[in-house]
C-alpha cells in the first residue's frame, strides 16, 4: 500500500464518503483488518494533510475546525477517527508552531505534504508517567541526534505509519527525556504483528520495536529536564491529541444516544397499551441523562478548540483544561453507553450490532495517556491549585 497521492483541492467530508465508512467499520471491526479503504479515501480527500498551511498543499484547518470533522468520522467508525487522530495532531501542532515563526517544524509540514504519515511510539510497560518517564534508552550518537532502544505499544496506523514519534530516557543523563522522530525503513524499526484486541480492533496498533533506531540531530524535537525549557510543539502537541481523542469519545457517546432514541421510538410498550416505549416516562428520563452528560461534553471540549484555535499559547490553566476535557469526555461516553444500553435492548448483545461494537470501543476511553489517575494527580496538585494558576 503506497501512502503517497498527489495534492488535491482543499479537504471536503462529503456525506457519501462518510456512509462508506459507516458501511465498512462492522467488517474492519469483525475481522481486526485495518481501515485500508477508509484511509485511502481519506488520504485521497486530503483529510491527513488538511491541517497544513496552504502554501504546504493543505486546507488550513485549525483545532476547532478539525475536530467538527473528526467527530463526524468517529460518529461511523471510532477507529477509523481515532487512528487517524495519531498522525493529525502531529501536522496540526507543526501548523500552529509554523505559523508563531518556528522554521524547524517546515520539514516535517514538507514531510505530510509528499505524503508522510506519523503515528506516536509512547506507551510503555512499566512507565506510568507517561511523556515525564521513559522505558526506553536514547543513546546520544554525538552529533546532537539520539539512537532509541525500547518497546514501543499501541502504534496506531501500523500498516501505513511512515514517521515514528517516539522518546526515550538519555542514558548519560537519566533525568532528561528525549523527544524525537524515527523513520520506518530504519534498519532499528521492526513494527509486531500483534494487535488483537476486544476493542478499537480496526486502528490495528501493533507494538513497535526499536533497537538503536536513529533520530537525527534535525528530527530532535525535544530535550526536556530539570532546568531545560519547556517544548511549545509537545504543548501543542498535547492541544491537539486531547481535543482530538474527546471527540472521538463524544461522538461514541451521541451515536449510542441515537441508536437508543430510534429503538425505543420504534417498538411498542405493552405497558403502555401500545405506545412507542420512548413515550415512557422512565426511558425519557434515563435519556435525558444522557443529553446532560453529553451537552456538558461537547461545551467542554469545544470550548477547549475554540480558545486554542484562537490563542493556541500553553499554559497551567490550558494543561489543566485540556486535562480534564479529555477525562470528562472518555468516562462521561462509558456512562452514557452504559445508561443507554439496556434501552437499545437485548440486542445489544448480538455480535455486530453498533451499539456492541460501540460498548467495547469506549471501554478503551482510560488508557489514551494521560489516563484518568495521571489526570487527577496532577489537576489536584498544590501548584495547579493555586489560584494564580486560573484563567477564569
């Protein structure tokens, strides 16, 4: 499979293409194949490159408006959106550096706009600090790159992924974390075969081994530590990934609202003589529940894009508001799945159905870093507390 199309006109998600993708997600999910038509159309419709500036071929797009999209993807298939969220929030966060004067994220906006497609190396066994930790050693090579040697789970993309962004402990200097990009054809890249999973079974995250895969002195993108400046690209980085995945979380969450709207206005209610059961007071009740849940979501994450896409500047209060976004979109779509399965009925329990697949998908909500307890450690700490740190 070529990851390589020629440049198109600006990115348009027509309503055919999103049926297609609907129509394809219970096979992808059935058999665990990856999203082979779904990104190739996507690819083709310039969705992976939309958000590069247009002089890079792309269509502009920023946070918010990316994540309107996004969200309409992930309402007919999680995976297809999710996975491709993983290179997206990499080209977004190279836009908005771009465009704020930083030159050395051009080669990577070249990268996209010739076909480059990233997914992210991050989660690790054994290191639950998530970017602030590393299990796996960057090896200076001298000449300001690094050599990373770890095992690398959950690459989303693996099928197609051609740029890896990985980090790695520096083994002269064990407090430093080393952020930086491989290549696939590295001789140090060997991508596992070894997704099979209850949920998310089409993103095909295979795990990744790197054994002394080289990063460059140019593709460093940061060398974070006690005393080192902070990385505006990580912060954007982070921007982008959170408010992309609470879309995808938010979309699980309305799709499983519809499905539980339609079935209960289409079938009767012997206890009301008859009735559509959506005219029973207690169903009307548990949906309402959801409709809070999920109003309070999608104010809270779209806010989110809109201030970033509007002043996309890191700070405490941005770590704490994208944070707690992207807690409250992941755990507030299981609750909602969860009221609302008994009332799509039982079978919601039959293989195949939608409201099945979407069941298993958003269980995997608390494991995209950082996860709930990360989340809570730090918006409860006394520094993030403090009120110097509010923006409201």
């Amino acid at each position: 499979m070529t990851t390589t199309a020629p440049l198109t006109a600006p990115f348009v998600l027509d309503d055919a293409l999103l049926a297609r993708i609907e129509d394809r997600a219970d096979a992808s999910d059935r058999a665990g194949t990856f999203f082979t038509e779904d990104f190739e159309e996507l690819r083709d419709a310039g969705y992976y490159r939309s958000p590069l500036p247009v002089e890079f071929g792309g269509s502009g797009l920023s946070l918010a408006e990316l994540a309107a999209a996004h969200r309409r993807i992930a309402y007919r298939s999680t995976a297809t959106a999710l996975a491709s969220g993983m290179h997206l929030f990499w080209v977004g966060a190279a836009a908005d550096r771009y465009r704020a004067g930083d030159e050395s994220v051009r080669w990577l906006l070249e990268a996209v706009r010739d076909g480059a497609i990233i997914a992210a190396g991050h989660s690790e066994s054994g290191n639950d600090l998530g970017l602030g930790g590393s299990t796996t050693d960057a090896e200076p090579d001298g000449a300001g790159g690094y050599r990373f040697t770890g095992h690398k789970h959950f690459t989303s993309l693996s099928p197609v992924w051609t740029l890896l962004g990985v980090h790695g402990r520096d083994t002269e200097d064990s407090a430093v974390i080393v952020h930086g990009f491989v290549e696939r054809a590295d001789p140090g890249v060997t991508v596992q075969d070894n997704w099979d999973t209850f949920a998310l079974r089409a993103t095909r995250s295979d795990d990744t081994l790197l054994d002394r895969a080289h990063s460059p002195a140019d593709r460093i993108i940061a060398v974070a530590g006690p005393g080192r400046p902070g990385s505006d690209y990580l912060a954007s980085v982070a921007a982008w990934a959170l408010v992309l995945t609470s879309n995808v979380y938010l979309a699980i969450g309305q799709r499983a609202l519809d499905l539980a709207v339609a079935a209960s206005g289409g079938r009767s209610s012997a206890k009301l003589g008859g009735e559509p059961r959506l005219n029973d007071p207690f169903i009307q009740s548990v949906l309402a529940d959801a409709v809070i849940e999920l109003d309070g979501i999608e104010a809270h994450v779209d806010a989110a894009a809109r201030k970033w896409s509007d002043d996309p500047v890191g700070s405490a209060a941005w770590a704490r508001r994208l944070q707690a976004a992207k807690v409250h979109a992941t755990t507030g779509a299981k609750k909602v799945v969860d009221l609302v399965l008994p009332i799509v009925g039982g079978r919601s329990l039959h293989r195949g159905s939608v409201i099945e697949r979407l069941y298993r998908d958003v269980a995997a909500g608390v494991f995209h870093n950082p996860t709930p307890d990360t989340v809570r450690r730090t918006l409860g700490s006394p520094e993030l507390l403090s009120r110097d740190t509010f923006d409201r």
